[in-house]
C-alpha cells in the first residue's frame, strides 16, 4: 500500500477539496471522513479518484455484523484503497467486514485493505477507565484490539505512535499501523491527545501516517507537506 503521508481532507465541500488538491501537482494519498463523505456521499469519491489520488476511507464502521458486511459490499464497489471499522464492535463484525469486501470487490479491482480503529488519539488513559469502563491501561486496551483485529484477518489497526512498536512486536511488521495525531515540532496538538512528529513516528514503526491541519490549515499547504514528505521518508 501507498506509504506516503495520508492527508487528511477535513474539509466540508467538493469545491474546498477540488480547490485544495488543484494546488498539488503529484498524486496524492488523502483521508475522506464523515464529515466530507456525509456531505458529498460517493460523488466526493469519485472526483478524488479522477484527479489520479489514492484515498482511505474513514467511516469507522461499527454494527451488527451483517449490517458490517453489507455496508462493506457496497463501499467495495467505489474503488478506495483503505477502509476501516471499529474494533470495538468484536471479532464477528470484523470478520463480516472482511467478507463485505471480499465479496463487494469488482473482478480485476483490488481489494481495499482493511484496518480497525483501537483507540482515538482523542482519548486518555483516564476517559477510557472512566467512560468505557475499561479498566486497564491504554497501552493494553490498544493492544489486545490490535491482536483481535489481527485474528479476525484484517490488515491492520489504527493506533496512536506511542503504540506502534508493541504491536508490531504482538502482530508483526506487516501488520499495518496507521497512526493519526502527527504534527510537526511545535505544532499545536488541537483535540488529539497523543501526537507525535513525522520523525517518532518512523522510528517507533509506524507504516503509515495521518496529518490533517499541519498542512490543511497550512499557509502554503504544498510546502507543509512536502516538509511531512520529507521528515517521513515518503514511499519507502
């Protein structure tokens, strides 16, 4: 899978993101999310895809497994290159979710890959006792979804940095770890919780990153991210 940078298109319209990504002249790995998708619905997909970008598409899908399944039919169908649910909704969902997609995938297309949301980097140790009421660390919490997730067939997990190198020790190196929440030094850290620099989050093993408004909210948004490029490593 593409290992670039994902930017993340926390925008609200077609325009925004067709005026966003004129400035770009390389293809592009971006993340449409509710926001955008509930906005524009497939339509928004297909744009993205005729200006030549790969996209992961970040519903966090989480249902009974059948509803699962068949939501995972018809997303196949668009022709992204990410999708995911969440892993919280258990080893049964995730399963269905697999077989969705298996199923949904055109002849001659290739399956998107499939990866399960662990923990939002939005959430605290202390939230996560308190509200999930789960009573354990956050490290462990992380941990044991991303090896459910692992068992269950999928391809990987969304996590944060900070846990990227226990579970590539637990599920191994190939087992994607998409990690949110990166910001260049000094950047503000917004809603997130645990952030951390393009650089960390190499080193700590991460095989794909997310950044959003260091270089959406950006003043010159080509210059921030071939700054994240850089910092990264780009395709490796």
């Amino acid at each position: 899978m593409n290992t670039n940078p994902i930017i993340a298109l926390d925008l609200s319209s077609k325009a925004e993101v067709v005026n966003f990504l004129q400035q770009f002249n390389e293809p592009l790995f971006v993340k449409v999310g509710m926001e955008l998708y509930y906005q524009e619905g497939p339509e928004i997909i297909k744009v993205i895809k005729e200006m030549g970008h790969d996209i992961f598409l970040d519903l966090k899908l989480h249902d009974i497994p059948n509803t699962v399944k068949s939501a995972m039919k018809g997303l196949a169908k668009l022709g992204v290159n990410l999708v995911n649910v969440h892993a919280a909704g258990g080893s049964a969902m995730m399963k269905a979710a697999m077989e969705g997609l298996v199923v949904g995938t055109p002849e001659g297309q290739e399956r998107p890959a499939l990866i399960a949301v662990t923990q939002l980097t939005s959430t605290t140790e202390e939230q996560m006792q308190q509200e999930q009421n789960i009573q354990t660390s956050l490290d462990a919490s992380v941990l044991n979804y991303a090896i459910l997730a692992n068992s269950a067939g999928l391809d990987g997990v969304v996590c944060s940095v900070l846990e990227a190198k226990v579970i590539a020790e637990a599920c191994g190196d190939e087992f994607f770890k998409v990690t949110p929440g990166i910001r260049l030094a000094g950047g503000e850290a917004h809603d997130q919780k645990r952030v951390a620099t393009p650089q960390f989050a190499k080193s700590e093993g991460s095989t794909q990153i997310v950044v959003g408004r260091a270089i959406t909210k950006a003043e010159n948004p080509v210059s921030a991210y071939a700054t994240v490029n850089q910092l990264w490593g780009g395709n490796q």
